[in-house]
C-alpha cells in the first residue's frame, strides 16, 4: 500500500530553485531515510509533504487524499490527524510535563482530557520512559525529551512521521537507541516514516536511502 505519494514538486525561493521536479511514492510500514549536502532541498520537501509549505507545482498524496486540494482549515485538521513531526529540537512546551506535552495534540483532535492522557501513558510505556511522565522536559535528558517528542507525534496515530535531523542533537549513544526505537516502532506499529538525517549509520538503517543533489532525487 502507498502510503506518500509525490509527484513533480517544485519549489523556489525567489530565484533560487531548491526542488526541480521530485517524484517519490513511500510504502506503508517502509522507513526512508533522505540524505544530501546541505541546501539540497531535504528539509525543503519534508516541509510539503508534511504540508507546512506548499509547493510551487506537483502534488503530494498521503493516504489516497491529494492534501493540497483541501482548504486550510481541513488541511490543518488532516495533518494533525495524520502526520507526526519530529524535529531536531524538540519543541516541548516547558511549563507542561511530559505526558501532558504528548497528549496536547489528541486534546487539539477532539478527544477528553482523560483519554488523551491515558493514550500519552500508554506511548511513554512503549518508549519506556512511562517513568518520567510527570517530569517537564528541563528535567529531561536530551535523550528522554526526543522519546517525549516521538511519543507526541504518535499519539494521534498518524499514517506517516516525519522527521527532521531527530537525532541531530543526540550523543552517540542516544543517537542509536533513538535510531533503533524508529525500527521498532514501525514493527511494533506499523508505523511509516521519511527521515532527513545526515547519520550514515542511521541511513544505513533504513529500508531505503534516497539522495538528493540539485533539487532531484538521484535515481
């Protein structure tokens, strides 16, 4: 099953052009891991498929729905239904603790108070971290708040993360149990992802690798 699907993106940034035409389909359950020098236009192409930006041209299809057709107001719904984001600086609230910053997100989607958080306890159990749920994330390592942070993206249990240099500020050590949770997680799961990342072990982790170089994805 296809779970991304993009077809001729385009993108420019006045008269720089970052993404020249890329085409890429992801399959449910598949970990992609997406490299290149730095300006390439990797970050630049996780930003519309996860529909933070929008494209000049092309479309991008998650789940069967073609997302740039809908409204913004629908569009935002969708993504907080369907994509997880995970970021290289976490972005976890300071005043909220860590099971509360997981459960944010299902609160935003509709669901009581009572269950997000039973939802947010039931993910910290599976990263193992269940321990530090009332803990707010100054109190957290580096480590501990990127495990809060892939808790909250998956706790609408989203068709896709996506993740941007997740492991960017991680030792070497966290860095790989980090890696590692990603691989179970899409066993565990089911769960599909399309990482940036600049760690070649990682990528060589992953079920495929793609490069990008001058706005294209080598074939």
């Amino acid at each position: 099953m296809t779970m991304i699907k993009v077809q001729g993106i385009t993108k420019s940034y006045q008269s720089l052009q970052v993404l020249k035409g890329v085409d890429l389909e992801v399959k449910k359950a598949e970990v992609v891991c997406l490299v290149g020098a730095s300006g390439a236009g990797k970050s630049t192409l996780l930003h519309i498929v996860g529909t933070l930006d929008k494209p000049d041209g092309g479309e991008v299809f998650i789940h069967g729905e073609n997302v740039f057709l809908l409204n913004d107001k629908a569009l935002a719904a969708f993504r907080n239904k369907h994509i997880g984001f995970v970021f290289q600086f976490h972005h976890l609230l300071p005043e909220f603790t860590a099971i509360e910053n997981v459960a944010l997100p299902a609160m935003v989607a509709g669901h009581s108070r009572k269950k997000a958080l039973q939802q947010a306890q039931e993910l910290l159990e599976i990263l193992s971290i269940a321990n530090r749920s009332e803990h707010k994330p100054s109190q957290l390592s580096g480590g501990e708040q990127q495990r809060v942070a892939v808790a909250r993206a998956l706790i609408n249990q989203p068709s896709v993360i996506l993740a941007d240099e997740p492991s960017g500020n991680l030792d070497s050590k966290h860095a790989r149990e980090l890696h590692e949770l990603f691989m179970q997680l899409r066993t565990q799961l089911q769960q599909t992802f399309v990482i940036v990342t600049h760690n070649d072990a990682f990528a060589s982790m992953a079920d495929r690798t793609l490069h990008i170089k001058d706005g294209l994805i080598q074939r």
